[in-house]
C-alpha cells in the first residue's frame, strides 16, 4: 500500500512543531500557562477592548499638566493618589518605585524623570511618599532570608554578593519618611542634567485619608 504523503510528513514531525511554525508565522512568542489570577485579567481585557471600554481613557503621551510624579508602589495608592490630587488619565506622568525613593542618580527612576522632562514637556515634579510604608523599615537580612525560604539557592545569593551587591545595603529601608523626601528630592534638583527650569517638591501623602503635607526641602 502506498504511503499517505501528507500523513507521512505530519508523523515525521517533532512534538512542538506546530505551535513553532504557528508561532514563526505569527511573530510571537508561544503562549505559556498563565495562573487563575492573569487568566481572568486577560478575560476582562479582551471583554474591555470589544466593549470599546478604553475609549473614554484616549489621551497622548505628552502629560496635560506637565507634571510628573514619583510615588510608591503601595497599593493603597492605586486609585487613592489620582483621586485625591485631582488627577485624570493623561495629566501626569506617574512613576512607581517601592518608597517612593530615587535611590541612585543614574537609575531607572532618574532616566524616566530626564525622559519626562526632556522629551515630554514635564516642568514640575512631585516626589510623593506616604505615611506607614512597607519599605520604610525594610532589613538587607531579613530579605536574604526570605530568598532562601522562597527557593533562591545559596549559590546565586552568593554569586550575587561576588558580582559586588551588598544586600544590606541595597535593600535596607529608608528610615525616617521626611528626610528620605529631602534626599530624594535633593537627587533630582541637583542632578547634573536635569534642566535647571524644572521645579521639584516633595510630600508624604497619609495612606488613609490621601492628605498631602509638604516636606521642607533646604
């Protein structure tokens, strides 16, 4: 009996070989399980796009306020800090950091702000901490612990430390609030090519009632 060609050449295949040539043709990356939580993000977003639901957030990107923000990732301020600074879609540049710190000049938070500034037409920047901050009273140690006991083996904590990180160092909190603000603002106010037009203020936001109060920054 002759051989079917097509059936032939489809058992000849790999296992896989499929989703690779669906993939090459397609240009994208095959797709891999996602957890119930990203499967229902993923659900709502196909929904939110057929209903035409992102239509009332259509904006540019040059920010409407010329402002740009520095604030912390705490959750509580998702929704909290636009609202209680009276802030809509397409009025600020919003960038998030664990305490609301700029840490290092020539980091990421640095690059965006020069970004902002530079490229988008930003004037003023806010630097907005808040009260009772998870990343105030963070410990170098107790982060390395939490490591191990998450699964990161001793020897990529150890080749971490080779490659120069001082894990008490880079993950240590802020301490006190207020002069994290000052040094942070003092960062980006005396940094050697921010634009010296630009005005820089910081504040700690109350993480309950979204009450800002002004830093004094010498």
């Amino acid at each position: 009996m002759q051989e079917n060609p097509s059936k032939a050449a489809a058992e000849s295949k790999t296992p896989g070989d499929g989703q690779d040539d669906a993939s090459h043709a397609t240009g994208r990356t095959p797709a891999r399980s996602v957890s119930p939580t990203v499967a229902t993000i993923l659900e709502h977003n196909a929904a939110f796009v057929a209903s035409k639901g992102y239509e009332r957030y259509q904006t540019d990107k040059y920010p409407e306020k010329k402002l740009a923000i520095v604030s912390c990732m705490d959750t509580r301020l998702t929704e909290l800090l636009l609202a209680a600074l009276g802030l809509k879609n397409g009025d600020a540049k919003i960038i998030k950091v664990a305490g609301a710190e700029v840490a290092h000049p020539f980091g990421s938070v640095m690059r965006s702000l020069l970004i902002a500034v530079c490229e988008l037409g930003v004037e003023d920047v806010m630097i907005v901490a808040h009260t009772n901050c998870g990343a105030q009273h963070m410990s170098g140690e107790e982060m390395v612990h939490d490591m191990r006991r998450l699964g990161v083996s001793d020897e990529r904590i150890s080749l971490a430390r080779h490659c120069g990180i001082d894990f008490d160092r880079w993950l240590a909190g802020f301490g006190d609030t207020e002069e994290s603000v000052r040094r942070s603002v003092d960062v980006v106010r005396n940094h050697p090519v921010m634009p010296p037009h630009v005005r820089i203020a910081g504040f700690v936001m109350d993480s309950v009632t979204g009450e800002l109060v002004q830093v004094t920054c010498p």
